[in-house]
C-alpha cells in the first residue's frame, strides 16, 4: 500500500510504525475470510481491510476522528486472526493498537461511553474494586431487563453467580518445589482473573511445584495493562506494564527467573509485547528482557515433559482463544497436553473464529458479541463433549453460562490429571450436563 506521510509525521515513532505496517498491506482480502465482524455484520469497513483503509486516511491526514472510523476501529475485536491469514505479514495489532490510542487522545466521545470506559478503566485491573463490582451486579442482575443501556445489562449478566473468596495464593511470595528443582518461575497472577476464578492460578502453581518449578509471586507486580491499552489509554497501561517490569526484573536479578509464566492467554500476548511497547522508553531493555522469557503455562508444561496418563473416558472440547492461537501463535500445546494427560479432545468447526469476548469487548459492544458467543456455543455443542478447556478466563466467563457441560481452564485438568485435586467447576451448582467422572 502506498503512503503519503511527511518526514514531519514519521518523526513520531508510532507514525513510523505504523507507516511501515501499512505499506506491507497489498490489498489481497485473504483477512476478510477470517474476520468474526466481517462474517457477522457483512460491511468492508468492520473487516481488516476496511479498517486499514480508514487508519491510513486518519494517520497520514492528521485529522480528528469522526464517528464513522471509531464506530469501525472500535468494533474491531483485535482477535488477530487477520494476522494469522495474512501471507503479507501485516502487523494489524500494532497498527489497532495506534489508531486506538489516536482516537482517545484526539475523539470526545459521547459522556455515556466515556463514563463507561472510566468505570471500566478504574475497576477491571483491580481485584478488590472488581470484586465490590462483581457483588453489585449480582444484586442487580434481576433489575437488568429494566436497564436502557444495554452494555450495563451485559455487565449485570456477566456477573458470575459465586464470587470466589480471596486466595492467599496470590499473595506475594515463593513456593518451593516439592520435586527436584528444575526452575524458578514468576507466575503473573493477574488482575480480573483474580476475582472472577482462584482455581486457576491454585492449580498452576501445585502442577508447576509437582514438577519442579520454585514458583514467585513477585512484589509489586499486578495487572498487565491489556484492558486499559486496548481502550487507548497508553498512559493507564504503560504504568500497569512498567510496575510489571520493575518487580519480574527485581527477582531477574536478584535469584534469577527462568520464565514468567502467564495462564490468561490475553496476558500473555501483551506481556510479550512489552519489549515494543517500551521500546522507546529508559525501560525499553528491561522490557524487552521480560518479554525474552515470557511464556503461556503450556508453553513451560511441555518443556517440563509431563507423564503420559491413562485413557480418561472424557471428551474435551478444546477452544482456542484467540490471544493465544493468533496473538502468541500457540497452537498445538494445550491439545497435545491434553492428549498426553488421557482426555480425548476434539475441536469445534471454525475455531479459528473469535467467541466474542476480548477482554472488555463484550461490554462495550454486547450486541456482536453476543452473535459471536452464540455461533462458537453451538459449534462446540455440535462436539458433544463432557466439558470445554480454555486458556483464557474471558473466554471461560463468555462462554460458561451456556454452555451445558462444565467449562474449565486447561491447566486445571492437567493439574487434575496429574495428582491435584477434583476442579471445583466440573460440579458447579447449577449446572447441567453429566457429572465428571473423578479420576481417582
């Protein structure tokens, strides 16, 4: 694609950037065959495609965003499947991610979205404010049909009937390994992930010191900044990943990390990020070193090599998130651990295609969303299975009330599998669907 930038505007780094990504675009339209928004609403402009087309008039005209190209930008779910598709190797998530914070900086949004987007930036990283949220939607919820918002019904309704209490776990500190030390690992316990399931980071922990891993909860470390910097608020999230960086390079330091270990899939792929983020910045070393060893729990399991477990007799529906297929290109992992553990697994038709959730993507735009959950439920319920494996808690949360089978993180059932106890999820109250055999 050919571009008109003065020398004036690439001495802003994120113009150049996104200069060289939009002259890698050669038009071809192979990202429309893979975009959710596409499939569902049907318009060029909610495609890659259509979307570059206006970035790039915005960018090179310097000129105020109007309603049409935020109406678009902001449908875009930054599932990256486009990027999976491109045989250009156009980097779509930089170029979003610059436009984004474009927008913010320059846009005056209606005083209802910017109201919400606040709400949203001030809650979701923090886990007590996110828990005092979670317990007022859930007193809300039977008030929600009432609501004239519809993104505020979608808040209420996404509120998880238990709230789980808080987990020490997440406090910060070290576990030492109950086998023979193999490594010492940081484990981003995260932010909303903390509120919403406890399981999840218990069970990577026990599977992790099973197997030889000291694992730390670093000091200082929290949220990784993905919420905020998917609305454009550069400054919110670059604090977030900065106060990341300074306590993972503290134990860097001072005893050594062998990974950062990352269970939300949506994490990780900003996490390993970081070293771009900050690549103008006096930090820009330290990010890079912290996104050098930044790596999904499945990524560190297989190099931990797990025993080869017995036929299970349970079918698992793997979804795959899309931060992870497509923003961290982690295909094959979850499944072969899977496999490896004794579940069989099978995988629903188009899993290519995003759920709907991405990150604050179902609250802000409930309506696609909610067209896109409905599609990649019945796909997975077409595969009959016992229970769905995920790696991402968003992902978990979109799709769980749904679903008819119980809906567990991966590393549960590997921990499970492996020694830990029975995942609380698998008999949730309320539930319907077959109980779960319990392995031992």
């Amino acid at each position: 694609m050919q571009t008109s930038f003065t020398p004036e505007q690439l001495q802003d780094p994120a113009t150049a950037r996104s200069n060289q990504i939009l002259r890698s675009c050669v038009h071809c339209g192979f990202c429309t065959a893979t975009c959710p928004t596409y499939q569902v609403l049907g318009d060029e402009l909610d495609s890659p495609r259509g979307r570059i087309y206006l970035i790039k008039d915005m960018l090179e005209n310097n000129r105020v965003p109007d309603e049409k190209t935020v109406r678009h930008v902001d449908r875009c779910l930054s599932c990256l499947a486009c990027m999976t598709t491109c045989p250009s190797g156009v980097h779509y998530m930089h170029l979003v991610d610059h436009a984004r914070a474009y927008i913010e900086e320059r846009y005056e949004r209606p005083f209802s979205d910017r109201a919400l987007r606040w709400l949203l930036a001030r809650v979701l990283p923090h886990p007590m404010r996110f828990r005092l949220a979670l317990l007022g939607a859930k007193l809300g919820r039977p008030f929600a049909r009432w609501l004239p918002d519809p993104r505020l019904r979608a808040m209420l309704e996404m509120a998880p009937r238990i709230i789980p209490p808080v987990s020490r776990n997440d406090d910060p500190q070290s576990f030492a390994p109950k086998a023979p030390k193999r490594m010492r690992v940081a484990l981003m316990t995260g932010c909303a992930q903390k509120a919403l399931n406890t399981d999840i980071n218990d069970a990577t922990i026990r599977i992790l010191r099973r197997y030889g891993c000291e694992v730390v909860v670093a000091h200082g470390a929290g949220c990784c900044g993905a919420l905020t910097h998917h609305m454009g608020k550069t400054d919110e999230s670059h604090a977030a990943a900065a106060g990341n960086i300074r306590a993972w390079v503290r134990e860097m330091d001072g005893q050594g990390l062998d990974a950062i270990v990352i269970n939300t899939s949506g994490c990780g792929t900003t996490i390993k990020d970081y070293g771009h983020m900050f690549r103008n910045d006096p930090l820009a070393g330290d990010a890079a070193r912290v996104s050098a060893i930044a790596m999904d729990i499945s990524e560190l399991l297989v190099k931990l090599d797990l025993p080869e477990g017995k036929d299970q007799g349970i079918t698992v529906a793997y979804h795959a998130a899309c931060s992870l297929q497509h923003g961290q290109q982690i295909k094959t992992h979850p499944k072969d651990l899977l496999k490896r553990a004794g579940f069989a697994v099978v995988e629903p038709a188009d899993s290519h295609l995003c759920c709907g959730s991405a990150g604050t993507y179902n609250l802000l735009q409930p309506e696609i969303s909610g067209q896109l959950r409905t599609r990649k439920l019945r796909s997975l319920q077409a595969t009959k299975p016992d229970l769905i494996a995920a790696g991402n808690i968003g992902c978990m949360m979109q799709l769980g009330a749904g679903a008819g089978v119980p809906i567990v993180h991966t590393v549960e059932l590997l921990d499970w599998a492996t020694g830990g106890p029975y995942p609380p999820a698998l008999n949730a109250s309320g539930r319907d669907g077959p109980q779960i055999p319990n392995l031992r």
